[in-house]
C-alpha cells in the first residue's frame, strides 16, 4: 500500500479539541493507506504571537535566534496530536524538522529545503507508527535549526512526500478547496474542482493564502498530485491539483542544490 501525507494549517489546529477531532480523521485515512505521515503547522496565530514576543525583547532579533523561537509553533502542534492520537490507541511518533531530516538552506528565515533524508520518519513507518513532522522547519548542513519562511508547512509536506514516494499529498483547509479569490471576502467566488500545476501558480501567486506557491513549484517539478479539502467535511471532493497523466518516476528534486 502507498504511503500518504497529511497537511494540517494552523486554522485546523486552532484550538485543543481540535487534535482529537484529526486524530479521528488520521485513522480513517490510516485504513486506507498502510503509511500515513502526518504534517502541522502552529496553533492558529501562534506563530505570529511568537514573532511579536520576540519583538518585545528585541526590536529587530537575531534571525538564528528568532528561528529557534519560532519553531518551537509547530512542537506543540505535533506533540499534542500524536498525544490526541495515542489516547485513541494508535501508536505515533513526533519528530521536529531535523529529526525528520529535513535538510535546507542556511538562510534562517527564508531557508530553501535541499534535501531530505527521511530515516526517522521510514522507520515510524515501518514500526507502524504514524509519523507527525512539525511544519515549516529545517536544518542547515551546520546543524542550525532554520525555518522556511510563512506558510512554509506546506513545503515541507510536499517535500517529504516526494522523498517517500508518497501517492498525494492532502491539505486539510478551513475553505472547501481553491477559488479564483478569497470566498470569504467574495461569496461567489469561483470554486476549483482541478486546477494544473500552472494555474494553480498562477492563483497563489496573486495571493491567494491557501497554499505557499513554493509547495506547488515543488510538487510540478516532481509531478506529485496535491489534493485540498475542507477540514470539517473531509468526505468533500475539494480541489485536486496535478498534471492529466502522471510522466514516469523519476529522482527527486528539491527546491535548491
Ligand atoms: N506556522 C507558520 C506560519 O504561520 C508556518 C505555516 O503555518 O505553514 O507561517
Ligand atoms: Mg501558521
């Protein structure tokens, strides 16, 4: 069976009772793929509220330090849900970015994931375990802990999908799925049952915030369908992003090196 990987924002995981209801839903999708790693982002604005205390301290921080503050958002996602997860009697296991092997860039702030090398995450997988990666987070070749910039969870999920050689990738979103515009500003926006990987550039780039356009550069490059749901009614078909017929494998590529 193939291996899937979830997304879960930061709107999913707004508050503590939301962990049990994904908890839930992780063990739906786990009867249907054998190999489920889990991807989170921080708790609703928490990432922010942390970027803020920093600013209290120091009016312009030290990026390596505003990093390691700053990751410390998706610890807590990723600790509680496997928490949420064992209370339910599955077996998962939390790993921040590096542990997950997730290998970027040293630019702290705006790192550029240049490879991954999933160990931790194949052995979870293999033990049985739900893997749960915190969002957004990496490691430079120094060993420097670096985050790649906002909304980056979203790359990191794609990037680990494609080092798995994961089926999908599905983002869990507090929207049905991509519309031509923000459908909370705009009711009748125009929804998007499929979109390629062009348009789907083309319609984050212009600032729709439903997906980093990074992950979509990423997931084109190593041709890996991305599938967007609404959080509350997972059974939805959302917006599914990808190429009509899948090229044949190929190594993978990351965003920089
Ligand atoms: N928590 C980070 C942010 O708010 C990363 C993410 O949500 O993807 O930007
Ligand atoms: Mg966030």
């Amino acid at each position: 069976m193939k291996t899937l990987v979830l997304k879960f924002g930061g709107a999913s995981v707004a508050k503590p009772e939301r962990f049990s209801q994904i908890a839930d839903l992780i063990l739906e999708r786990s009867h249907h793929y054998k190999k489920v790693v889990v991807v989170v982002s921080a708790m609703g604005n928490m990432t922010d509220e942390l970027l803020t205390l920093a600013r209290e301290v120091h009016p312009s921080p030290p990026k390596r330090e505003q990093d390691m503050l700053v990751s410390v958002g998706e610890r807590i996602s990723m600790s509680l849900l496997a928490m949420a997860l064992d209370l339910k009697g599955k077996v998962a296991v939390s790993l921040t970015g590096s542990q997950a092997g997730i290998i970027t860039t040293s630019n702290h702030a705006e790192a550029k994931i240049i490879d991954v090398r999933p160990h931790r995450v194949l052995k979870a997988l293999e033990e049985g375990k739900i893997a749960i990666v915190a969002g957004f987070q990496g490691v430079s070749r120094e060993g420097e802990v670096t985050t790649l910039g906002r909304g980056g969870s979203d790359t990191t999920a794609v990037a680990l999908a494609v080092a798995l050689g994961a089926e999908k990738v599905e983002f869990y979103k507090d929207v049905p799925g991509i519309f031509a515009e923000d459908p909370k500003k705009n009711p009748a926006a125009e929804f998007y049952s499929t979109l390629d990987y062009t348009r789907a550039l083309e319609i984050t780039q212009k600032g729709a915030k439903v997906l980093q356009s990074r992950c979509i550069d990423l997931a084109a490059k190593n041709n890996l369908p991305l599938h967007v749901l609404p959080f509350s009614r997972p059974k939805e078909s959302g917006t599914w992003i990808g190429r009509l017929c899948r090229a044949s494998a190929q190594s993978p590529v990351y965003e920089e090196g």
